[in-house]
C-alpha cells in the first residue's frame, strides 16, 4: 500500500515537472510572438496590410500556442515616440493531462515599444 502511495505521489511530481516546463516555453514562445509583432508594428505606419502581417507573424512565432486572429490585439501610439502595444492571448495544449488536470492552460503577454514612423 505504501508503495502505491509513493509512486503515485512521484508520478503526479513527474507530470507537473512535465507541464510546468511546458507553459513555461509556451509562455516564452507567446512573449517572443509578442515582441516580434511590436517590432514589424513600430517600423510600419498602420495600414489593413501591416496589421495583417503583424498577425501572421506572431501566429508564425507563437510555436504550439493556438492563436486566432482575435486573440492579437494591436494598439498603434497616436503620435510618433508614443507607445505601440501588441497583446496576445492563445491557449496551449499541455502534453499530460488527466482529470482533475486541464486539458490546456490559457497564457497572454504583451509587449511594448516606441513608434518610429
């Protein structure tokens, strides 16, 4: 019975190890997505066509995240040297998952930098 107990007790050890390393990444995958989309968006005056782009690269960067076109908000700066915002929200599968545990975990980030054009 003890040995039932310790094993499942390192099992679940295990699969939290596993999953937390993984948001981890996704939460990194997600910020990288985010700072690369701040950067396309702050070279570029805000037209359909550079928005578009914008979210096709963050969708490129976002690795296993699964993002719509909905969950990327951009806020272009009003004037130049204001602050441009790209914010990015997308769930990520996570690789072990059983009841009670979620079957995905929801992650945001959001970057910031100066507008230039």
């Amino acid at each position: 019975m003890k040995f039932l107990f310790k094993t499942a007790i390192i099992v679940l050890l295990v699969v939290g190890i596993i999953n937390g390393g993984w948001v981890l990444k996704g939460y990194l995958d997600l910020s990288s997505a985010a700072r690369e989309g701040v950067m396309v968006a702050v070279a570029n005056e805000e037209s359909p066509a550079v928005i578009s782009e914008i979210k096709d690269i963050v969708k490129e960067h976002a690795g296993d995240i699964n993002l719509s076109d909905e969950d990327i908000e951009i806020n272009y700066a009003p004037v130049i040297g204001g602050e441009t915002n790209v914010s990015v929200s997308g769930d990520l599968d996570l690789l072990v998952s059983f009841p009670p545990l979620p079957e995905s975990f929801r992650l945001s980030s959001k970057a910031a930098m100066r507008q230039e054009k």
